[in-house]
C-alpha cells in the first residue's frame, strides 16, 4: 500500500471526526441564525485564504533556494518551462477523452486551476448548502439520506465517468455499509445511562415521529440532492485531478472559494423569493465568529483534507468514509456522554466499517495488481 493512500484513509478519517464537531456547532448556529445560505456562503468563502497562503509559502520556497544557492541554471529552467508547456492540459480535452487521467504526470497551469476549480465549485457549494438546509430543517431522516445514498451515487457516477469500476467487491461495499446504517438509524436503539432500554420497536417511533411532523419531507429531498452533489464533485475531481500530481490542492480550493465570494452571492435573492431562505440578514458579532470559527475547522481545514483524500484514495472509498460518523459519534457518546446502544444499532456500526474496509482493500488489491503487471 504506497504511503500517500495510507495518508489519504488518515485524512478522510480525520475529516470525520473533525466534522462531529463542526455539525453539532452548526446546528447551534442555525438554531439561532436560520439562515443556511448565508452560513455555507461565509464559510466556504473562507477557502479564498488558500489563495495568498499558496503564494506566500511559493515565495518562502522560492526565497530559501535562492538563499541557499539551489538556483536551477538559465537552460534547465527553459526546459523545465518548456516541459510545462508540453505538459499541460486543458479541460474540454479531459472532458471529450475518456481516459484523461491516464495523464496523471502532466501539470496544471494557474489557468487550467482556476477553470478546474470554476467548474466543479458550483457542486461542492451546492452538496454543503443543501446539507445545511436540511439540518436547518431538522429533519431526521435527512442525515439518513445523505448518508446511506453518497456512496451509492458516487459507484454509478463513478462508473458513468470511468473512475470507479462496477466489481462485485465496490457493490458488496456499497450494500454492507447501507445496511449497517439502516440497522443504527432505523432499526437500533439509544438510550442515556440510568434510563431502561425502549421496548417499543424503532418502526413504530420512526412512524410517530413521522406523524408528529419531526420529519420533514423537503429536508429528505434537500439531503437527497446534496448527495448527489457530493458524488458529483468528489468524482470529478479525481476524475480532472488524479492523484493531485502537478496540482496544488491549497490553489484549487483557493479558487472554489475566490468563486463562491464572485459568483454565487446572488443566489440569496431568488432563495428568499422561492421561500427556501428567510429574508435576508446579516449575522450579529457573536454569530459572525461563531459561524467563521466552524468555518475555518468544518470547511477550511476539512475541505482541503477530503480533496487530498479523495486524490490519493478514491472517491468511493471518500464518500463511504463518510458514514464513519455514525460509529465515532457512537464511540463519543459512549466515552463521554454515558450513552447505551442497543445490538442492533452496535452491529450497523460494525457493518459501517466492514464496508468501508471491503472498499479500502479493493482498492489496495488493485493498486499492488496494477503494479505487478
């Protein structure tokens, strides 16, 4: 197993834990701030910092050869301008070809970056403004749905565009961990210590809860399209970007967020006239750090992560990664809230991570077969 996939599972690992915290702070934000569109649009503005902090470190790097006589030649920098030339690449070429990343040795210009990141950015806003408008929502099976249908969207997506392969082992993957979280969410019981197990069965809460109005049918078709957002840019982003060589991540993202801050603060005024926003304002001081702060831990550092995840992994493995919530949030609560679980709920997790491992070790399979032929 190269060294950089095992770095991409740690980051998509890392991404989970650290995205517990962010959503139970959002949460807190859009129960006293019910504005979803604002906070995504805040918070993934926050990427534009990418942007100077790339240039920065470029001039830091640039800075410490020169200062410690590492100056590449006049003739090897005109061959290595040269070979960039040569080397790049342009979008529609990747789009028409359909076995662009073959090419993953080639580099990106600052140009091809910036239509790279303009194109799949509108993806990537939407899957995190949907996600955030179905929490506002509080619907209860909204995070079922984004959950359970990301990897699955994700495998016929991929497969659509060439970037996930349709094995026997992908699928069994697929349908481990979606019957892992039907068993937690729907079937598996939780309660506080010193309270006695529910007896009554969770079909029964899940339909009163149902009849009581807790669920909330436009925040199930919020989260729904925010998985397939979610698919969408995960696979092509390893579809254009590969496995992230030639390519500054930090630069990518920098533009995704120099997009969002450009082109899509529009996009309120139709909300609000549609209903899907309440009219229009600002955050007081307190909410402003409060929503930046999540920011800069739920999208500035995990976004940028799950990029280099996705490149050094795969986009399946990423999404089905993702359901690595439900058993670390299981863990949390045990360890410090106290909280019981039942078998079933106990056995959906362990069925989570079996999926995920079965996704990681074909894909292992396949790298160390790759390099044995």
């Amino acid at each position: 197993m190269e060294s950089k996939y095992k770095i991409g599972l740690l980051l998509i690992f890392t991404v989970q834990i650290l995205g517990i915290t962010s959503d139970e702070i959002l949460q807190c934000i859009l129960t006293e701030y019910n504005h979803p569109f604002i906070v995504t649009y805040i918070q993934i503005s926050l990427l534009v910092l990418y942007l100077p902090l790339a240039s920065i470190t470029a001039w830091l790097q640039k800075s410490a050869i020169q200062c410690f006589g590492w100056r590449r030649t006049e003739t090897s920098s005109t061959d290595q301008s040269h070979e960039a030339d040569d080397d790049y690449f342009d979008l529609e070429q990747l789009m028409i070809s359909t076995d662009g990343l073959s090419q993953d040795h080639r580099k990106f210009t600052t140009f091809g970056v910036a239509k790279l990141a303009f194109t799949i950015a509108p993806f990537w806003f939407m899957a995190q403004y949907l996600n955030n408008a179905a929490i506002a929502r509080r619907s209860v099976a909204s995070a079922i749905i984004l959950v359970s249908t990301s990897s699955a969207f994700t495998l016929w997506i991929g497969k659509f565009l060439n970037k996930e392969s349709m094995n026997w082992m992908n699928i069994l993957s697929v349908i481990v961990s979606l019957t892992g979280v039907a068993l937690t969410t729907l079937l598996g019981h939780t309660w506080k210590a010193g309270e006695d197990e529910p007896t009554s069965t969770s079909t029964f809460n899940f339909i009163s809860l149902i009849r009581n109005g807790g669920h909330n049918f436009l925040g199930d078709i919020l989260a729904l399209l925010s998985a397939i957002s979610e698919a969408i840019f995960t696979v092509l982003l390893k579809r254009y970007a590969g496995e992230g060589e030639g390519l500054d991540m930090r630069v990518l993202y920098g533009y995704i967020g120099l997009f969002t801050v450009s082109s899509l603060w529009w996009l309120v005024w139709p909300l609000v006239a549609l209903g899907m926003e309440p009219k229009f304002k600002l955050p007081g001081v307190d909410e402003m750090k409060t929503i930046i702060f999540s920011g800069l831990v739920g999208t500035f550092f995990c976004d940028y992560a799950l990029g280099l995840g996705v490149a050094w992994t795969t986009p399946l493995v990423a999404t089905i990664g993702s359901s690595l919530t439900i058993p670390i949030a299981m863990l949390e609560d045990m360890l410090l809230h106290k909280q019981h679980y039942s078998l079933l709920y106990a056995f959906g997790s362990l069925l989570v991570i079996a999926g995920f491992g079965i996704a990681m070790f074909q894909n292992c399979f396949q790298q160390q077969h790759i390099e044995i032929v």
